[in-house]
C-alpha cells in the first residue's frame, strides 16, 4: 500500500515508497541530499523503501559514495532499502566505488610458554642448526672432490685468497701476540718470583703461546678481519644476484666462491699460528729479561725442555679447526643475508661474532680433548 507524505526536497520526489532522484547528483549537492534523505529516514523507520536513479543524468564519485552511504543509514534506522532503475553508467559507478568489507579476525588466544619456547627452538634447528650442517657437509665434500680436480678450479685464486686471509694479517696477528706474551709473562713474573721460580716463566710463556694463546689470538683476529670480510663478500654477492648468476651460468657458488677461501685458510692458519706463538714467545722473553733478569740465552735454552711435540700438534690441530669455523661461519651467514644495504651490515656482524663464539668453544672442547 504506498504511503502518501508532504516531505519535499529540492533532490528528490516521493511517490508511495519510491523516492526519485533527478537531475544530478554531485559533490557540490551531495551534503544537502545526504541530509534531506536522513531527515526522510526518520520518520519512516521500519519501512521498505527503493531509490529510483532513472532520473540521475549524471554523478560523480562523491554522488556514488553517497549513495553507499545511504544504504548504511537505512540499516540504522532499520529501513529495507533497494537501489532501482540505475542507468548503465551510473551502476557502472555504483559497481566501480563499491566499499570493501573489512575482514575481521578473531584474536588469536597466546600459546601456553612451553607451547612458544618449542616452536623457537624448532624454527631454530630448522633454520640454523640443520641449514649449517647442510652447508658444512656440501663444503667439507667439494673441498675433498676439488684437490684431485684442477680442472675445476679458478687459477691463481687460491694464491689471492692465502695472501688476503693469511699474508696481510700477519702484521697484526704478530704484534697483538707479542703484546700479549709479553704482558703474559708480565703479570707472572710478580707470582713467580715471589716463590723463587723465576725460570718457570720460560714453561708458562712457550706452552701457554704454543697450545693455547697462539692459535686463539690468531683465529680471533683472522675471524675479525677476514671473517667478515668474506661474510661481506657473499652477502653482497647474493643481495646483487651475482649468486643467482653464477647459477645460471651453470657454476656452483661454494665451488666458485667459498672453496678457494678453505683451501687458503688451511694452508696459511697453521704457518700464522706459529709465527703468532713465536712473537708471543718473543715478548715473553724481554718480559722475562727486563723483570726477571732471565737472560735471552737462558730463555732459548730452556725451551726445549718445556717444550713438547704434543704442544705443537695441539695448536696446529686448533688451527686447522679454526680455520674452517672462520670461513664456513662466514659463508653461512653470507648466504642468510635479508635484503638490502643494512642486511649486508647485520650479517656480517653476526658472522664475526658466531665465529668468535664458535672459535671460543671450539678450542675448549679442543682443550679437553688433548688435556
């Protein structure tokens, strides 16, 4: 039964239950016919209504929104309401600004702590422990296959890699283990001369720098400096696609990248280990002639007797340790590197400090071993 009504607007016209728009219906008009059809709505609450746009000679998307709009104010003012007789044109608009219903989402109720300290330790053996020992099983077996396969090989760059890892750090890996020798026997000396064993300095200094401090101080230093060098390397490699390069043109990237780096550590690590103990021994020495009055002739002399074939192969093993910790630590983290210039910075931090750490528990578990 249409309902007759004495509500007038300059927008549109009632007739029963049908509200006509004419005319058009645009961002300058859209506010006062908002308005109009509201104060419409409030007094026909509960009422089915529809909206004739056969009338609309032209909208825009301001007169398209309010449209959507209307139908939001109906259902809260409880109206049924039904969008009729829309031109092609106009319900191309209506259908073009439709508004997206948002999706809603429960709130995902906390896992009990054991529940989320499970799922960390499982995203990290997943995501750490078992990718490195992937790596390090596909580098310990390209590093055997390659020294029968020369072909394979990149000419001269093992020699670039021994200098770079080996030669240039001998400078500095000399002068912090004379350093620490030196303060080493130092601080022993006071000890020790209190008891009248001052020629006991010579044990503490030779065994110490070659079983223990030599080969630490050195993989410490090395992990610092060409540890993340080659952590830098790879992750800078991966961020520019040269990785994915190298496998399109059919290379392997641990064959082409990282082997070379394993062969030059093995070989220069045990030769920078003994120089480092020498100049540790060294410093250990003038300490020991400044405060103890052991003389440089006496000190030597003592030496082998100190001294055991044991001490030597400890510090050499450790060495050959360390330099697989270093360079496969590196590549590691090379290969984790996220996106971007600050990625390249994170992984390269994160390598020199897991390599420091790997290196640190090494030598103790290396420690017991040849205790």
């Amino acid at each position: 039964m249409k309902q007759k009504t004495t509500f007038k607007s300059d927008f549109f016209s009632i007739e029963g239950n049908v509200i006509h728009v004419a005319g058009t219906l645009k961002i300058n008009n859209t506010a006062a016919f908002l308005n109009d059809l509201e104060n419409y709505f409030l007094t026909h609450r509960g009422t089915d209504l529809s909206i004739d746009l056969s009338g609309v000679e032209e909208t825009d998307s301001s007169g398209v929104l309010a449209l959507h709009l209307i139908r939001q104010k109906a259902v809260a003012h409880n109206i049924q309401l039904d969008i009729i007789g829309a031109t092609e044109e106009v319900a191309s608009k209506l259908d073009l600004f439709r508004p997206v219903k948002n999706k809603t989402y429960k709130p995902k109720k906390e896992a009990p702590f054991i529940y989320s300290i499970g799922d960390k330790a499982s995203a990290f053996l997943s995501e750490y422990i078992a990718t490195f020992f992937y790596l390090v099983s596909d580098i310990l077996y390209w590093t055997v296959r390659d020294l029968f396969n020369k072909k394979q090989r990149r000419k001269g760059e093992f020699v670039n890699q021994a200098v770079s890892i080996g030669v240039n750090a001998l400078p500095i890996v000399a002068s912090m283990a004379f350093i620490i020798g030196l303060v080493l026997a130092l601080q022993s000396s006071s000890q020790l001369r209190n008891f009248g064993a001052n020629i006991y300095i010579v044990d503490l200094t030779v065994i110490a720098m070659m079983a223990e401090m030599g080969p630490l101080i050195t993989a410490i230093l090395v992990a610092g400096r060409s540890g993340s060098a080659i952590a830098a390397e790879i992750a800078t490699m991966k961020v520019t696609s040269e990785i994915d390069a190298l496998k399109t043109m059919g290379l392997n990237p641990l064959r082409f990248v990282v082997i070379p780096k394993i062969y030059g550590s093995l070989i220069t690590l045990p030769f920078l280990t003994i120089l480092a103990s020498m100049a540790g021994i060294a410093g250990g020495a003038l300490a020991a002639y400044l405060y103890l009055d052991i003389t440089p002739e006496i000190f030597f002399n003592r030496m082998p007797e100190a001294l055991y074939q044991k001490d030597i192969l400890t510090g050499l093993i450790k060495s050959i340790v360390f330099a697989l910790i270093i360079v496969i630590t590196g590549t590691f983290f090379g290969f984790k590197v996220k996106e971007g210039a600050e990625g390249v910075g994170q992984s390269t931090t994160s390598s020199v400090v897991a390599a420091i750490t790997l290196v640190i528990i090494a030598d103790s578990i290396l420690g017991l071993m040849f205790y």
